[in-house]
C-alpha cells in the first residue's frame, strides 16, 4: 500500500435519515499520523458522519473508504481496523470494569486479553475500583472506563465523537497521550467536537461542519482559535464546555 | 402510459372474468348433492384463500429481492401485495364462516383449513402494524421484508400442525367444505373463478403499486426541497 | 334455513369489501398525486 | 470457531449480568407463577379441570412469560448504546445473534426448570417421574421460542409500540410450536406411548431449523442501518 495514499476518503458522502439530510456531500481526507478535529454545532452531521465511517451506518449516496476499504461493501474488515469512543459509554453497568475490558478484549480478538486488560485499566488510572461494578462509577469515570476499552488496541483509525464531554482533568491527559501514542504509531484520527479550545490544541488539522456541509477546512497553523470562532459564529452557536 | 393502459386492460379482463365465474358458479355447476345450494360458496371462499396464498407468496420473493438488492419497487410490490392478502384472507375467512353456518350449524369452527387462514391473516395484519409504526421508509421496508420472509416460511409448518391438530386427537369432521369426489362442471367452475380472482389480484396489486410509486415520488420531491 | 340467504350474504359481503378497498386505493392515490403536484407547482415557484 | 467463542462469551455477558441482578428472571418467575395462581380462580378452584387442561394452561403461562425477558435483553442493549458497541466489534452479525439466542434459551429454560415443579406442586400433578421427558418435549420448543423472540425483539427494539408488538408478531407465528409443545407435554404429563410425541418433536425440530437458519441469514439486514 501507498504510503501517503489517506487512511480516510470521502467523495460527495450523502446521508438521508428518512426525509431529513444528515450529510449533504461531504469530501475528506485523513492521511496517517493526522489528527483531524471536526467542530461543528449539534445536528451539523458530526455524528452522523463518524457513524458512515465506522461503517454503522450505510451512506445514501457518495464513497468512503476507509484504510482501502469501501465501507458499505467491506464493513467487518473495517470494523477491526476502527478504535471508536461513542457518545454513549457502551458499558455494562451489571459487569465490573475488568469484566466490561474482558468482554470487549475477546469481541475484539486481541492477543494476551489478560495483560492487555490489565495495562489498559493501570492506564485509565482504573485499578483501584476494577472489581466493582460499573453501576457504582461516576460519570467521569465511566468515561475513563471507556477510554480504556478503546486503549485495548491500536486501531489504524481512531474516531472520537465528543470525547471531551464529562471527561475529567486526568482523564483528558490520558486521552491526550494515547491520541499522540497513537499518531506516532501512524494512526489517523479524526475527532469532533464543539470545544474549540481543546480541540485547536491536538488538531492537525480542522474542519467546520454545518448542515451536513464542510464549510471551513484549512491546517492548523493557518488559523487561529480566534477566527475559527468567528467562523463557527457565522454556522451556528459555539458552545464552550469544559 | 403503458402503465395505465396495462391497468385499465387488467380491471377489464378481472371485471369480465368474475362476472363469467359467477355464471359458470351459479347456472353451469350443478348444486351440490349433500349440501345443496350452499355449496356454492366454495367458488368464492377457494379462489380467495388460494389466491391471498399467491399474495403472501410475492410478499416473500420481492422482500428476499429487496433485501439482495434494495430496489424500492420491491418493496412497493411487497407491502402491496401484502396488503391485498390481507384482504382476500379476511373475506376468506368471512365467506367460509358464512358457509360453516349452514353446513356446520356454528359460524366459526376450527377446521384445519380455516384455523390455518386465520393465523395467516394474524401474522400478516402485524406486518402491516408494524410496517404503520416504523417512521424511517428504508428500515420499515427492511424490517417488514424480514417478517414477510419468515412469515411465509411459517405457512407449511402452521398447516401441518393444524392438520395433525384437528386429526392425530378427534375423528375429522365428516362434513368437509369441498366434497370429496368433485363433478367436473364444479371443477371447471372452481378454475374459472379461480382465474378471475387472480386476475383481480394482478389488477389490485397494480393500483396499489401506483400509490406507493407517488408516495416514493413525493418523499424523494421533499428531499429535494430541504436539500 | 334459506341457502340463498347464505350465499347472497357471503358473494355481497366480499363484493363491498373489495369495492370498498378499490375506493380507498384510489383516494389515496388521488391524494397523494395532488400533494405531488402542489409540491411541483411549489418548487416551480421557488425556481422563478 | 472463533465465531462459536464469540457468540459464547455475548451470552456468558448476558448470563453474568442477570446472575448478578436476577432481573428478568426474578420478573419471569413472579409473573409466570401468578398466572398459575390465577388459574385456580379463573376455573373456580376445580383441580380436576385445571388438571385435564394442565399442559395448555402450564405453556400458556410460560408463552406469555417469555415476553418480558426477551424484551428485556434487547432493551438492556439498547442503554448507553451498548448495541451500538457491540455492532462495532469485528465479529459476524451471526455470531451476535446466536450470542443473544444463547442468552434468552438459558433464561428460559431456567424459568421452566423453576415453573414445572411450582406447577406440579400448585396442581397436584405428580411429573416427577416425567420430568426427562418432558424436558425432551421442552427443550425444542423453547428453542423455537427464542429463535423467533430474539429475532422479533430486535425487529421491535425502539418502536413506538414495542410492548404490544412483541407479542402481537410472536404468538401467531409460534403458533405450531405452541401446539407440539403443549400436545408433547400432554402426551407425557397423561403417561401415554412417548410415540405419540414424536411426531411432534419431529416438527418443532423442523421449525427450530427453519427459523434458527432464516434468522441467521437475515439478523444482518436487521441490525444495518
């Protein structure tokens, strides 16, 4: 394979939920080792646009292909080679944290599931608690628990969809680290968001999203927090959350 | 349009074709000897349940053709022809009820081929609920085309059941509707209605295809409008 | 008991049903294809 | 092989969490045996009636019980999008479906393991010695009832109605199961000729067949959006 082929390409991505346009032609390129950070109001299609490349959702119209793969046609191949932090936590609140890693290292197939959990939860600065059911985190915890589960592996493309929302301080470091781990590994990534702050400071690259349409796309030192905020007035409120 | 003109050809020919079934059924085909008059009933109550079985039948190839290749059209043809199974079990049902009275002396009984009819349009009115309730037309289509599949597949196994039901445990009922040798006018009668009925089928099912054609065609004219 | 009683019964009862149903295809078609072409008349507006 | 350790570890998952909470099935058991216990005012007290009718009465309340976990263990995927997750996974969407088929028929026959001795009990049905054969009646039947629950239930998952569709599209459609199964178990519960049964072992095997491999083939549609 090409070694400066993208990871991630999309031509005229197109998304209909029923009658309502999620995505109205979208063209992206992620090439590895980039951090591509995506701001955009809500119902800009952010989501919605993770879901096509993660294979979950088929596209209307258009093409994304991811590491190669056409993601209508070749979803399982993809699905091995995708890391994903959701919006929901996707944990069990029955199991323990290590039973969640445990569950998740086996559905992925990963060598060594023992260790492998282990580091991951010694990462996620989960030890302590790994016993105790998920029911009992709180909500910030859950988050580290599904960062950890992410962390089980290194994923050729990692996709993040607000990973910031109810992440605490640590926590964000923690993310920080493996985003950087996993871009020197060679990894693209793409992460949206509507903190602009946060996002400015790990993105290569950056892109505004509003109704369904690129509207903004330009590399980091081309810009400034400054005009991507006046930008992202113009597409929709920006809501800064920490 | 051909369309049209197909159509209108087809409610020509069903129209002509079920006026020539009631002759034959009620002046060529002879009273029945042991039922008498009533009997005449069959040329109605067949036709329909055979070919509400039909319906159900393209309810199954155009949702697996759905499924392969996810074609609009059929899925139109499927929930169509759905929908017009429905109604031809349901008179089914309501003309061999009618029938049973006479002959049975009770309006319902649970002979084998009624009580088959029954869960069939049981089954098939909850694929038209559920089609009602999913709000996205491309997963209600999908949704449907799976329980239209698994529904017919359930058609020989609930027969069969029902049959050892109604024989494995009690004596099978001696008053049978359809008697046991039939006469040859009552045969040509039971095609000939038989023929209109699905000749009625074909032409229902064309006019409720058009409506599902202007429902795509209006979604995909809205879509058009917001983006 | 009458047979023809009977037999006028279920011929008239899936008669009407059948008639019924052929009236509601057409108004809901009908329906539909005036929404489809107010749409259009709407969209040629828009267009001007 | 690696689909088979998969779909074992989904249903361990459920099972592990059920054993921890016992929600489902604490609920299935309660329901199951209230409506035994309504039987008895529904038909005046008379034991030999309920008796005679036992087999019919006895799955019925097992039929109707089997709703509430199979609801359950889609709704309980659905929270914090635990499906989604699991759909991400790079396994084979059958591999997902046998896991979850696994989970409901373990639930389920627990369930029964519970009702059959509360029934012969409440009733005065003397099925101990009966008790292998009828779980031979019951297991296949209770197979075909997951198979088509656990396919319905994601069919039904996040509708409106999801409540009164479950049952509305599972009852017709399980319809001969429900009849092998309740003349299999008369036929033990009466102590005539097992022969009797076999015809309609025969024909929940055919049905566990049909639907355990039409569903296989079409989860994937289902789950796709």
């Amino acid at each position: 394979m090409l070694e400066h082929a993208p990871v991630i390409d999309t031509r005229g991505l197109v998304k209909w939920y029923g009658t309502n346009p999620a995505l109205r032609g979208i063209d992206l390129c992620v090439a590895a080792g980039e951090i591509l950070v995506l701001f955009g109001p809500n119902g800009s299609g952010k989501t919605t646009l993770l879901k096509v490349l993660s294979g979950r959702i088929r596209p209307t119209g258009g093409t994304a292909r991811v590491a190669g793969h056409d993601v209508g046609a070749d979803g399982d191949r993809i699905r091995g080679l995708i890391g994903i932090l959701g919006h929901g936590h996707q944990l069990y609140e029955a199991l323990s944290a290590r039973e969640n890693l445990t569950f998740a290292a086996t559905m992925l197939g990963v060598d060594r599931p023992r260790d492998r959990v282990s580091t991951a939860l010694a990462r996620a600065g989960l030890e302590a608690v790994a016993q105790s059911r998920v029911r009992t985190f709180s909500s910030g915890m859950k988050r580290r628990l599904a960062l950890a589960k992410l962390m089980l592996r290194e994923p050729k493309v990692i996709l993040l969809d607000e990973p910031y929302a109810g992440l605490d301080l640590e926590a964000t470091k923690v993310l920080e680290e493996y985003l950087l781990a996993s871009k020197a590994a060679g990894a693209a990534a793409v992460l949206a968001t509507h903190n602009l702050t946060k996002g400015f400071a790990v993105a290569d690259r950056l892109a505004i999203l509003g109704h369904g349409r690129l509207v903004f796309e330009g590399r980091r030192e081309e810009t400034s927090v400054e005009a991507l905020r006046e930008l992202f007035a113009l597409h929709g409120e920006a809501q800064e959350t920490a | 349009m051909s369309g049209r003109r197909v159509e209108r050809a087809l409610g020509l020919l069903a129209a002509v074709g079920l006026a020539i079934g009631l002759c034959i059924g009620f002046l060529y085909a002879p009273p029945d000897a042991e039922q008498g008059e009533v009997q005449r009933i069959m040329y109605l109550h067949v036709p329909l349940i055979l070919v509400s079985y039909l319906a159900f039948f393209v309810v199954f190839v155009t949702s697996i053709l759905y499924l392969a290749r996810r074609r609009e059209r059929h899925d139109a043809i499927a929930h169509s022809s759905a929908e017009i199974g429905v109604l031809f079990t349901a008179l089914a049902i309501a003309a061999g009820s009618i029938w049973g009275r006479p002959t049975w002396g009770t309006w319902w009984t649970w002979d084998a081929r009624l009580t088959s009819t029954a869960i069939l349009l049981l089954i098939f009115v909850g694929y038209l609920m559920l089609r009602a309730l999913v709000d996205d037309p491309s997963r209600g289509a999908t949704v449907c085309a799976v329980l239209g599949i698994i529904g017919f597949l359930d058609i020989p196994i609930i027969h069969m059941s029902v049959v050892w039901w109604r024989t494995l445990h009690q004596p099978a009922s001696i008053l049978r509707p359809g008697p046991p040798t039939v006469a040859p006018q009552m045969q040509v009668a039971l095609y000939a209605n038989l023929a209109a009925f699905a000749l009625l089928y074909a032409y229902l099912l064309f006019k409720r295809v058009r409506l599902e054609q202007a429902r795509w065609e209006l979604s995909r004219l809205r879509m058009e409008v917001a983006g | 008991m009458n047979p023809w009683s009977f037999l006028l019964g279920a011929y008239l009862l899936a008669a009407v049903g059948l008639l019924l149903y052929l009236v509601s295809v057409s108004r809901r078609t009908r329906a539909m294809a005036e929404q489809v072409a107010a749409l259009k008349r709407r969209m040629k507006e828009t267009a001007r | 092989m690696t689909l088979a350790r998969r779909a074992l570890a989904i249903a361990r998952k459920d099972l592990l969490a059920e054993w921890r909470d016992r929600e489902s099935f604490t609920a299935m058991v309660f329901f199951a045996f209230l409506i035994l216990f309504l039987y008895s005012f529904a038909f005046g007290g008379d034991q030999a009636l309920i008796r005679a009718a036992s087999s019919g009465l006895l799955w019925l309340a097992l039929i109707f019980t089997s709703v509430l976990g199979l609801a359950r263990s889609v709704q309980w995927e659905l929270e914090n999008e635990c499906l989604d997750g699991l759909l991400l996974y790079p396994v084979q969407r059958e591999a997902i479906y046998l896991g979850k088929l696994l989970g409901n028929l373990a639930v389920l026959l627990l369930v029964e393991l519970v009702i059959f001795p509360l029934f012969a009990v409440l009733y005065n049905v003397d099925l101990w010695l009966q008790l292998p054969k009828l779980l031979l009646i019951a297991l296949p039947g209770t197979v075909g009832l997951a198979a088509v629950g656990t396919l319905l239930s994601c069919m039904t998952a996040g509708l409106r109605a999801r409540e009164a569709m479950l049952p509305f599209l599972l009852f017709p459609l399980t319809i001969p199961l429900i009849l092998a199964v309740v003349r299999g178990t008369e036929v033990v519960m009466r102590g005539e000729p097992f022969d009797l049964a076999v015809p309609w072992l025969k024909l929940m095997g055919a049905f566990d067949v049909v639907f355990v491999t039409a569903s296989l083939l079409m989860f994937e549609y289902l789950v796709e959006e």
